[in-house]
C-alpha cells in the first residue's frame, strides 16, 4: 500500500532534519527528546481521531489493549506480537517487526542509530495515552533489529 | 436550539463557553459548573448497568425550572454539556445526540489543528461557527 510508504520517508526526513539541525553535539539525547515531543502531540490529536466512536474505557489494561491492537493497526498496519505486564503499572509491548525499523537492517548492523528512529514512535505512545488519562514515561529498547520492545511506565498521580 | 454550549477540559476548567448574550452568562456559568457533579457521578457509575458506562452520551444530566442541561464525555475525558430551555419541548433526544456528535467532530478537528496546543481555550472560528449554528439566534 502506497500509503504506509508515504509515513516511513517523511519520518526518516524528519530524523534527518532533527539530526541535522543539531549540528555539534556529541551526544544526540536532544535529538531523542525534540522526536518524542513531536510524537507525543501527534499521538495526542491521532488518540482525538481514533477514539470519537469507540465506547469508553473499562480500565487501564483496557486503554493498553486499544493501544495494541487498533492504535498499532491504524498507524503501522499491524498489531503487537506481545503485550506483558506485571500488574503493577508496568507494560512492555514487543513488536517482531517494527515497521520503521525493517528498512534499516535485519540483524545488529546500526544498532546505535536505532533509538532516533524509536523516539517519535514513544513520543506518540505517550501522548496517546496521556490524552486516554493515563500518564506514562515510554521508553524503547531493541537489541536485533527489526524486533523491538516499548516499555510503558504508568506514574500514579 | 441550545441556549449555551460549554467545553469542559479533563481538569474540569472550561475550554470554551458560549451562551445567548441576552440572558446573564453569570448563570449559565454556574449551571455548567454544577452540571460537572452530576457528570462525575455518572462517568464512575458504581453498580450501573455496563452497557451504560460504555456510551459516550450522558443524557439528560437535570432538569432545572427553567433549563434542561445535557452533557456528553469522549475518551479524552472532555465533556460537552449543552443547556436548553424547557419550554423547548420539541427537541427529541436523537437531535441532542447529533447535536453532540457535531460538536465532538469538530473538536477532534481543533485538537488536530497544530496551531492549538491542548489546553488552552479554544479560539477556533471554525468551532465558532459549528457552535452559532446550534445556538438559539438571539435577535
């Protein structure tokens, strides 16, 4: 589908740009922190979209599964292989086949590039569930490519 | 026709209110902000039936001698209360529901706009003018 394409060179131009515009730092945690940012008011007006008809949340693990299941379906056309918990506010969603990250390698070759590529999709993560009142810290690790895991933090108010 | 539309934020401060001018807007205020009870009441529905809590309409939240007030809560927690005078027995539940579903479309497309950062009051002149549609014309 022509469209699915569409998102993936746009983002990859939007790291480009962000990296770029960071010219002289050594390390790119403000590069990370610009992409979450923008992920996560995106997340924040897709959440808007999404959610106009569906019927209302019974509880947390309820907003999780909407995240797995049709959030991942309309952004990245697929779901999340695993969704684990442990009960006390904390989530890891495991994806085998992260669709940003196909294109880059199949295996350990540009390991280090691949948190620019992990940010936005956190950032959306977070404002999604930010915008269904469930405040969040997401972070993402990923050790063989395209697999990764997003770890979702639950901050109790 | 309402009489005054309210958009209330999920920390309970209004997003934006809007109400015919000629009668004082001290009291539709108030209604609105009493009117937030009653919705809290109904969103966490101890020992409801389940199929009530998965709506997103709330119905008629309470009938004042003058008033009806209905309200409405998406996802989001932004709730949508609509007040109407009484004596307007004409309009049926459905219409208040389209009604809603109007405002909820054209908020989802103020939230999508990125100019508007959520939270602040919504200065939309496309919201304004869905809204004067549904407002009664005051003359």
């Amino acid at each position: 589908m022509a469209d699915e394409a569409l998102f993936q060179f746009l983002h990859s131009e939007i790291i480009q740009y962000v990296n770029s515009a960071e010219t002289g730092e050594s390390e790119n945690g403000r590069c990370v922190s610009k992409l979450e940012n923008m992920g996560f008011r995106v997340g924040q007006g897709l959440i808007e979209r999404f959610t106009k008809d569906t019927p209302r949340f019974k509880d947390e693990l309820d907003v999780m599964k909407f995240i797995c299941k049709d959030f991942w379906t309309s952004v990245f056309k697929k779901q999340i292989d695993n969704l684990r918990t442990n009960h006390q506010g904390i989530y890891v969603l495991q994806d085998n086949k992260f669709r940003l990250l196909t294109q880059l390698s199949a295996g350990k070759q540009y390991l280090e590039h691949a948190p620019k590529f992990l940010a936005f999709t956190c950032g959306l993560v977070r404002g999604a569930l930010s915008n269904l009142g469930v405040k969040s810290i997401v972070t993402a690790e990923v050790s063989v490519m395209p697999a990764c895991k997003f770890q979702v933090m639950i901050q109790k108010m | 026709m309402a009489v005054c539309i309210a958009v209330i934020a999920k920390e309970n401060y209004p997003l934006y209110i809007r109400s015919v001018p000629t009668q004082g807007e001290l009291k539709f205020h108030y209604t609105v902000h009493t009117s937030l009870d009653v919705v809290e009441e109904k969103i966490s529905g101890v020992g409801k039936a389940l199929a009530d809590q998965r709506e997103l309409y709330l119905g008629l939240l309470y009938p004042t001698e003058d008033y009806k007030v209905y309200g409405y809560v998406t996802n989001s927690k932004v709730k949508f209360v609509i007040v109407v005078d009484s004596s307007n027995t004409s309009l049926r539940d459905n219409e208040i529901r389209s009604m809603f579903r109007k405002l909820h479309n054209s908020f989802t497309d103020v939230m999508c706009n990125p100019f508007y950062n959520p939270g602040d009051t919504i200065q939309s002149k496309a919201f304004d003018s869905i809204v004067s549609t549904m407002m009664v014309q005051a003359c």
